[in-house]
DNA sequence: GAGTGGTCTAGACCACCCG
DNA sequence: GGGTGGTCTAGACCACTCG
C-alpha cells in the first residue's frame, strides 16, 4: 500500500490522481497500457474504490485514460491533433503563433458590475468585479484589445498580492477553479476611435468581436470578456459537431 | 417521493438525469432558479445521495446546471447560447431565429478546383467541383452570401436530377455521407463592391467572413464554404472545450 | 468462470455560505 | 446554527469481456 503525503486540506482523490497524472506524464505508465484495476488501487492507494473511481473519473474527461467495460482502464494515446479548435491557455490562439507575443495592461480597476456583466457571471448588478484592460501585440503589431471581468467575490483574497494580467488561468486554478470550456458569441464590428487609437488603425476598419465567458469545471463562470481583434490579421477556427 | 418507471436496464441515474434534463429544457425548472437540495432529491427519488450526485455530474458538465458550494444546485442561463454552439441544419444557425428564411440561387455552375478549394475537398486541382452560390435573407432583408463547394464526383449521379439548393445535407444523406462535423475559419472583412451590391450594403462595412469545410462520418469532405455575413445582423456563438 | 468496470447504498464528517 | 455541497467509506450486485 502506497503511503500518500496526506498534505493538509487536499482531498484524497486529488492526490492520487496527481499522483497517477504524474506517472502518465512521466510515460512510468505508457500510453496503450493498462492502468491496474480499480479494485487494486483502492487497495494499493488504502481507499474505497469510489474514491479511486473519482481520481480516474477527471483522468478520463481529459483524456489521459480510457475505459473498456470488463477489460479496464487504459493509458491514452497521445494527441497527435492538436488543433486549435480546442480552448487553449495562450493569451489568444492566434497570437501563440507569432512569438513575439506581449500582452501589456491598459488598466485594472474595481467597478460594480454592469446588467451584461452580471448575467453572464451569475452575479448580482452592482456586484463588484475585477476590470483588466490588455493590449495584445504580436511582433510589436497591436492586434487585439480585451475587456476582462472577474468576479471580485472569487478572487478577492489574492488580488491585492500579485495578479500577474498575464495569466488569469493560473489566477483561476490556484484559486480552485479549474477552466473546461468557454463559450463565445462572435460579430463583426468596425472599429470605434478608441480601438482605432489603442490598435494604431483607422475608425472603421473591420474588426472581430467576441464576448467570451469562461466556465469552470463545476460550472461557475470566472470570466467574462470583450474581445476586439484586428480582422485582417486575426482570425479564429472553430470545430462544431452535430 | 417520485416513483421512476423503472425501465428495464436503464440505471437510475441516467433516468433521474433526463427526468431533471427534460424539467429544465422545458422550463418547469426555470434559468436561475434553485435545484432542490441532493438530500432533498434523494429522498424524492428514493435513491441515495451519490446516485444523485452522478445524475447531476453530467448536466453540470453539459453547463444545464452549476454549484455553489455551501449553496445549492442552479439552473443555468439561456439555451439559446448551448443550442447555437452546434452544427445545425439550417441554411444557417442565425437565420432560423428569423422566420422568413428564404435563400436564393444566384447561380450553380461546374468548375474545375482551384488550389484552395481542392485542398480543403481532399482532391486535386482542376478535379470538378459544383459551385453554388445563394443569397440568404431574413425578414426580406438579405444577409448572408453562401459559395458552396462540392466534389462533383461524389454526387454526380444526382446533381441532373433535382439538386434542392436549399438542403444540401439531405443530398449528403442521400449519398450516404452522413454529416458529422465542420471546421470554420473565421475572419472579419470589408465588404468588396461585388458583396455590397447583393446585400444592399455600402462597400467596406465590416462582414463575417467565414470559411467552412463539412466533413462526413467517416472523414470525407463534402463541403467548402465560403460565407459572408453582415456584421450587423449576424452572429455566432461557438462553445470551447479545453 | 474469473476479472473488470458500472451502478448503488446508507450512512458519515467536513467546508462553505448565509442570516 | 442550519442548510448546502464536497469528500469518503465498505461494502453489494450487475453487465461486460475474455479465454
């Protein structure tokens, strides 16, 4: 039986299924394997199979293991694929392609939350939320500008420290909201003097418009955006299944 | 306590997730509104708590319903936001808000592929491909171009025949082609002088422009679009997973 | 038949949020 | 404090797959 490091506040199953994450990632289990049996690991892990099944459960829904009924759990073979139809932690997909990304702040403030804001964060108006500005540029070309709302309830206790704006993904998952999907609503709009000012562009001019709302595992939104990307650079792709 | 027809080989779970699937998407249950408590729903369905929770697992990872620690259970916002994120048969996603949904041949013709056609068809250049284009409107205002591609070899035998421009997925079906999945690349563009004149637009206001590749069960291209839409009026909502 | 995952129980204690 | 969800137990029986 494996001694796990019971770190004060983590629950069980999230240890062992770092603990199995690790070996995966570490290919000690190789993908095509078999992972030993659910039964096994209760007893090698000194834990109720439910709780082993709980590890496994977000294993699979990410696609690190596979079930097969009456046979057993499988390592997973590597994504050859990855398109960039899946939700990424870059600062935008597109973006991730040039190198030479550097996202800079515009500004970051505390406001009562908007009627828009609010539905989509399932907050009260006039709640208060987080406001984050940021300039996207690659190859010191400005390309998009977004209007980020987190809620201030979520993440009150850490934004004083150290909020790194480039990496709210981190901010979100060690504040224990794991990110699983977004969703977005996208037009085309032209852009307003400010934009046009901010992206070094004429008043007019075609941009992409997006308002993103990020949900985590458990459902909660933890951010809504108004994303305005340059629509002669930026470009989107998407993947729908019927 | 709600007595479940107990169907033969159904798990309970699974009959207790459509039962609560169906209050929501018909709004017995409202958006916003509270779920009862899982002790409360337990004892309702006579099943333990955890069945309930595995019920509920699943309509919260399709984002019907979030939690709230310390809380309760919640039913989510609009489904108009999930039931765009899929790929639908109607001329397209937005124009079946409108009623008056009436696309129009502009023209069908019998080309030989160019190299970015081919390319997304899986086939080469100069192969035949039918070439379609409709105007789509709404309300008898016009608001998207469609340029259809389809691999003339494919659905030679039918095309003579009785090609019902405006349902090109049942002559997909037809052919045994069942349509599974579609990529779209979009971008945000001016309206060329050629676009403006159809949609009744001024040249250079912002359009989405959208090019999309359909794609059958087993892989094979069927379709590849290019897509206009006024920026205006139209939009789109797609759903990332991550 | 032996081994696997799929479902389910009837509790328990904890952490969180609210008034 | 009272109600909620979050975690966990120690079993049970079933359905599936394989040899």
């Amino acid at each position: 039986m494996v001694e796990l490091t019971k770190t004060a506040g983590v629950p069980v199953y999230v240890q062992i299924r770092e603990t199995l994450r690790g070996e995966i990632t570490q290919e000690i289990l190789k993908p095509g394997e078999k992972l030993p049996s659910e039964h096994e690991l209760a007893s090698r892990f000194g834990v109720s199979r439910m709780t082993v099944r709980q590890s496994i459960a977000e294993l699979i829904d990410e696609g690190l293991l596979y079930r097969r009924h009456g046979v057993g759990t499988f390592i997973a073979l590597p994504h050859l694929e990855r398109d960039h139809t899946r939700l990424t932690n870059s600062f935008d997909p597109a973006e991730s392609k040039g190198n030479n990304t550097k996202p800079s702040l515009l500004s970051l403030e505390i406001i009562p939350a908007g009627p828009k804001v609010a539905k989509a964060l399932y907050i009260k108006e006039d709640d208060l939320v987080i406001r984050i500005k940021i300039l996207g540029c690659a190859n010191n070309v400005p390309i998009t500008v977004h209007d980020a709302h987190i809620p201030h309830k979520l993440f009150s206790h850490v934004i004083d420290k150290n909020l790194k704006v480039q990496d709210l993904w981190s901010l979100f998952e060690q504040c224990g909201y794991k990110v699983k999907r977004a969703i977005e609503h996208i037009e085309a709009r032209e852009a307003t003097k400010e934009l046009a000012k901010l992206m070094k562009i004429k008043v007019g001019v075609p941009l992409l418009y997006k308002e993103r709302t990020i949900y985590a595992k458990d459902g909660t939104p933890v951010e809504f955006t108004y994303c305005y990307n340059r629509g002669d650079i930026y470009s989107l792709t998407v993947s729908l299944e019927r």
